[in-house]
C-alpha cells in the first residue's frame, strides 16, 4: 500500500473574516472545503497568512509533499524570505498546486518568471472548462468538460510561459477563453495552476473542481529518487590523456 501523500493547504485566509458573503459560503475557510474535497490518502496541514512565518516554516515545508496555495488581496503581505523558501523546496521536488488568484502570488511569478497578468470580470457567468489533454492524469475521472453555473472570467493573454502540458481550457458565457489547467516542471518538482475558485462562490464544494485538484495532487506527489547532484564532478571512466 502507497504512503498517505503530505499535503498543506495555504489560504491567506482574509476574505471569510471580513467579508460575510465569503463567511457564508465557507464558514470555515476555503481550506476547509478544499481539504474536504481531496479524494487521496492525505496528511493535510492548514497553513495561513497571519500564522507565525505563514505557517510554512521550514519543518512543514520539509514535511509537505505537495503545497495547495490560495490568495488573492495580500499577496504583497508574503515575506519574501518565505517565498524563496518555499521556492527551493519546489526545486527540490515538492508540487505545488496554485489556485485561482494565486496566479498573482509572489512564488506563483517567482516560478513562472512573467507577469501571469491576464483579464478578469465579476459578471455571475457560467464557466464551461473542457479537458484537452484526456490522457493526462489530472483529467482521470473528468468528462469532455464540466460547467461552473457561476464564476469569476479569466481571459486571455494569460502572461505565463507557455505550459508544459495543457490539460484544460475555459470558455466563459461572455466569450472569452483562457488555459485554465497549466502544468510545468521546475527543477525536480511538479506545478499545477488551476483557474477556478472565485470566493463568493461555492467553486470548492463542486465534485468535479475536487475531483480535479485530488488528480493534482496525485500528479504533484514527488517521485522517490535521490536528489541530483550538481558542481565538480569526477569522471566516471578514465579519459585518455588526463594527468
């Protein structure tokens, strides 16, 4: 039997504390609807903004396989120190898996390397996401698409270097497109960015929007092998010549 895979989620856990509207939807954070939704064998840890060092010091960090990353209006608040530490642990094989507005966060452009800018509206719109890439695994148990009756429109130019894989795309009631299912490599780890989740609305109790970051999760896990080994190397064979 497969280890439980170690899983924190990070919420910056602002709007259902100021805003009823969100409170009502997830009375108690959207951590907790995301952590209730994984359908994997799962250590979950809850991290947020206002814990000591975002909650993501570095014997959790050590101790996560996969990271689950939400935020949206205090991006900026995230120490740069924090970032950069979780930054390395990505390049050393932990996933990570960012949601929604986390597009903007610091780690999100720390990793990408852009400005992950694109467009946005609040218009009560139906989301249609279609899976363009159904062999992969993050697609398993996913139809040719699922419908979102109400969400937030993402439009293209999404500013992001272009995926690796590219797992589904969006269609909004209002026209416009965007690459909603993002999968890249960094170093020795997996990051998955994943569109939806708009918090006024119920996107997190859907069953295909969980079923979708449970695949992730899964996909995110790091491979078991040693670290590569970087620097001065010697040579594995003799070479001719060498003194």
């Amino acid at each position: 039997m497969s280890q439980p895979i170690n899983v924190t989620i990070w919420n910056e856990y602002r709007h259902e504390k100021k805003n009823d509207k969100v409170a009502s939807v997830y009375p108690n954070g959207m951590h907790a609807a995301i952590a209730e939704g994984l359908d994997v064998a799962a250590n979950v840890k809850i991290a947020t903004l206002d814990d000591p060092e975002h909650g993501l010091t570095e014997e959790v960090l050590n101790g996560t396989d996969v990271l689950i990353w939400w935020g949206h209006v205090a991006h900026d608040e995230v120490r740069d120190e924090i970032v950069e530490r979780v930054h390395q642990r990505v390049l050393k094989g932990m996933g990570l898996i960012v949601l929604h507005s986390g597009h903007f966060s610091k780690i999100f452009k720390k990793l990408m390397g852009t400005s992950c800018d694109l467009k946005w509206r609040e218009a009560d719109e139906k989301e249609r996401i279609w899976v363009v890439n159904p062999a992969h695994p993050i697609a398993e148990g996913i139809g040719e698409y699922f419908e979102l009756p109400q969400e937030e429109m993402y439009g293209e130019h999404f500013d992001i270097p272009q995926p690796d894989e590219l797992v589904m795309v969006s269609w909004f009631e209002g026209g416009e497109v965007f690459r909603s299912g993002c999968c890249y490599s960094r170093g020795a780890g997996k990051v998955f960015y994943f569109r939806p989740g708009h918090e006024t609305y119920p996107t997190y109790y859907n069953p295909q929007v969980r079923k979708v970051i449970s695949n992730a999760v899964k996909w995110a896990a790091p491979v078991k092998r040693d670290y590569p080994r970087y620097g001065n190397a010697k040579p594995l064979e003799t070479i001719k010549g060498s003194v």
